[in-house]
C-alpha cells in the first residue's frame, strides 16, 4: 500500500474554486481538475491532521453539464417543493451514467450528484457525493464560480 501522503496526488493540480463545510468532520472541495473535468468531492477532517484528506465519496462532471445542473439547484434553492432528476450519459461508459437528484432520506431531503452502473440487468447507486440542501446554495455558487472557457 502507499504511503498516506502519495494518496490523492490527481488533485496537486487542481484548480480549487470551493470548500463548503458540509458538516463537522467533512467538507466539499469543488475542483477544476487538468484534465478539464471537475472534481466535486467529500474530504474528511481526520484527528491530529491538519488538512482534511479527500475520500473516495466524489466524482468527477464534464462542464457541458454544468448549465443543466445549475438550472435545477437554481430552481429547488427558490422553490424546495420542485424536486428535480437528472440523468446524463458518460461517453467513454456505456453501462454508466450520472445523476443528479433529491430524495427522502430518515424523514428529510438529501441533494445527489452520483454515478449509476448497470449490475445484473439494474441501474445501482455507485460513486459520488451528497448533502443536505442547507448546503446547497454553497454549491451553487461553487458551479456558478467555475471558470466559463472551458
């Protein structure tokens, strides 16, 4: 195994344009990556570190899908009874794609950004990140920040 410190060297050049407290121990870090994808990921507050340490719970979006996004957070942030669904193919994973979606979780609303893989003939929850939508405008404005000539 790696040592700790070579874990998550991808995200060394990384553009960081937020981190949103997600709770006490977790934040999301809204990334452009150099591979001009965007990293949306949870990074957790680990005892006696003094940065927090990326998690495998993230994923990595196309900026073409950015506007779609923006538009349905745009809508729930005015109008939280709009709940919203949206589903977008990955062109290099046939089997896969990505979600972005509000659903009832121990009796309240959780925000997904999340990819989806097919396994035994079933679209399954696979990777990515959720939160709360107290959260949200945060993320919303992280998407909004993000640079536009990509």
């Amino acid at each position: 195994m790696r040592p700790r410190e070579d874990r998550g060297v991808i995200f060394m050049n990384a553009v960081l344009v937020a981190k949103i407290a997600k709770n006490k121990l977790e934040e999301i870090r809204v990334s452009v990556l150099r591979n001009n994808k965007i990293d949306v990921r949870t990074y957790f507050f680990f005892p006696n570190e003094p940065e927090p340490k990326p998690t495998k719970k993230g994923i990595w979006l196309s900026f073409k899908h950015i506007p779609q996004i923006i538009s349905a957070f745009d809508g729930y942030v005015k109008d939280p009874k709009k709940e919203f669904s949206l589903e977008f193919d990955i062109p290099e994973k046939e089997s896969e794609k990505i979600r972005v979606y509000v659903n009832d979780y121990m009796g309240g609303k959780v925000i997904h950004i999340r990819t989806f893989y097919l396994k035994e003939n079933e679209m399954v929850p696979g990777r990515g990140v959720s939160f709360s939508p107290a959260v949200l405008p945060q993320v919303l404005e992280a998407f909004k920040n993000l640079p536009k000539d990509q």
